[in-house]
C-alpha cells in the first residue's frame, strides 16, 4: 500500500530565506508526483507536476525534485515571501488511478 | 483547460439528514473523477473514484455513497449524516495523459 510522508509538518522562517520541503513515498511505481499549495478553507492548486520518467520540475521561484528509486521529491522555494504561507501538499499518482497524498507541510513566511 | 464546480460551498446538516454534494466538470471530457474529503487539520483521504458512467470505486467503507450520472457529473451522497462526516469534501479530475489532478473550490459540511 502507497504512503506518502511529509517531513517537516510545519515551518517558520524569515521572509527572504530559501527553504525545502521533503516527501518520500514507499512504493517506486507511480506515473507522477504533484506539488499542491492550499490555502485556509480553499481548495488545492497544483504547483507542479513531475513525471516518472523526469528529475526535476521547474515554476518561478519554486523546483521539485523526484528521485523514484529511493522514493524521495523535494520542493525547493527561493527567496520566500510571505504569500508563500500556506500548506504544501505532495501527491503520487499511482498505477491504479489512484494519487494518494501526504499530510502537507504548514509554511509560515514572517515578513 | 478544465474547471470543476461543486456545490453547495458550504452546508450545516443536523444528524440523521441526508446529503447530496455534487460536482460537474467544464473543458473535457471522459476525466477520471474522484472525492477527496479532508477533516480539521488532518490530509486528504481519497473517498471514491470513478474512470467512466456508473463505474464506481469505494476505498473506505462508511457511510457514504457516490454515482455518475453523467460524463462530467460527480454526485456524492449520504442517506443519514453522522456527526463523524463533517468536512471538508473536494472533488478532482484527471484528464489527459499527463495524470495532472485538478481541484475545485469544495464543500464545507457540518453535522451537528
């Protein structure tokens, strides 16, 4: 069974500040793997999106990493902004039609 | 591109009412629809999905039922609300080969 796991759970940092945002994933087949930011009580939009057969994504200010073999993306987020705060989602999309997601992780930009 | 609807945005249900969410998709067709509901500070659970008109999958065994009625409609359903039901319930679809889900706005329910 797919899990998704999502490390850290929440995140403070000064705006300016680079950070990355981890999520590993326990089974290597999947056909995609998706970043998602969520605002309170709104709905998910898709950051980006990185295909099995790629290494890494590229949006702006944000790049996501994957490395199917050992199970592992991360989201990298240059020069943060405090309209970066929201909850970063990772999600695979396995072979059963199915994207299974993580917990997210809570980012807070101070200004 | 596709948009996806769902209404009502929010709901308060007494225990015991029935509930209907529903979702319909714009810009597409034959999409791979599913519900999602996430409960207070917790992640997304997938709930149903459904790759065609009247096929139907359950992933979690509840008090919850979904149909398709349509290509493009999403119907989700309850006969009699529990308490544990509250949350929020999005619906999403993949359509196209890259297997990039997409969301919309959700439905806010509160059984009291």
């Amino acid at each position: 069974k797919q899990e998704v796991t999502q490390i850290p759970a929440a995140l403070s940092v000064p705006e300016g500040e680079n950070l990355v945002l981890n999520c590993s994933f326990t089974d290597s087949a999947i056909y995609n793997l998706q970043w998602f930011r969520q605002d309170p009580g709104k709905g998910l939009t898709s950051l980006l999106l990185i295909q099995s057969s790629q290494r890494e994504q590229t949006s702006g200010r944000l790049n996501a990493s994957l490395d199917k073999s050992s199970g592992r993306s991360t989201l990298y987020i240059a020069a943060s902004q405090p309209g970066d705060s929201a909850t970063y989602l990772c999600a695979v999309l396995t072979g059963g039609f199915k994207t299974i997601f993580g917990a997210g992780t809570r980012l807070f930009v101070k200004a | 591109s596709q948009t996806i609807h769902q209404w009502p945005a929010t709901l308060v249900q007494p225990v015991g009412s029935p509930l209907s969410l529903e979702c319909t998709v714009e810009g597409t067709s034959n999409p791979n629809l599913y519900w999602y509901r996430q409960a207070a500070g917790r992640g997304l659970q997938l709930l149903f999905y459904s790759v065609g008109i009247g096929q139907i999958s359950s992933e979690v065994p509840q008090n919850l039922s979904a149909s398709r009625p349509q290509d493009r409609q999403f119907i989700l359903s309850s006969k009699k609300l529990l308490l544990s039901d509250s949350g929020f319930y999005l619906c999403a679809c993949i359509a196209g080969s890259t297997g990039e889900l997409f969301f919309g706005e959700g439905s806010r329910l509160t059984v009291l």
